[in-house]
C-alpha cells in the first residue's frame, strides 16, 4: 500500500494528541515513512526535550481504517456462519 500524505500523517497525530501541530511533540519528523502497510505507516522522529528528546518510531494508523477492518470482520464472520451452516457435521 503507498504511503499516506505527510498532511494526512500530522492530522491524525493532532487529531489523536489533541494538539495543534505535530510540532508540539516531535522536535524533528521524517515525512518519508521507513516502512508502509495497508492498516499503517511509520515514521523516525525525535520527541521534544519535554518529552524526553528520545528518537521514535512513530506509527500512524491510516484514516479510517478502523471502519475498514470492521466491516472487513464483518463479512469475516458471515461468510464463516455461512460455511458452518452448509458444512455437514
């Protein structure tokens, strides 16, 4: 899965954090991610001195997929009733 847009990326932070720039948090941030996948993504950066000034990895679940998986479950456990039912004992 590609990476998600730098915008995206600090808008869920904010939006998790209650904060109003990532910048409150990280004194540095890699807007590259080291890696990507289809739930998440990850990215190196460094916490400010208040929060220890530590380099991160900072994973970032993608926008709305929670909702995602849930329907994904969903239909999961459908089509497993369905099976379970057709399947002689």
């Amino acid at each position: 899965c590609p990476p998600r847009p730098f915008e995206e990326v600090c808008n869920t932070i904010c939006s998790e954090y209650n904060v109003p720039s990532i910048w409150a948090l990280f004194q540095s941030f890699d807007e590259t991610p080291v890696a990507a996948a289809s739930i998440a993504q990850v990215h190196r950066a460094v916490l400010v001195r208040a929060l220890g000034g530590r380099v991160v990895a900072v994973k970032v679940q993608h926008a709305g997929i929670a909702d995602v998986v849930r329907a994904d479950l969903h239909v999961s456990m459908k089509i497993t009733e369905l099976v379970a039912y057709w399947t002689p004992e």
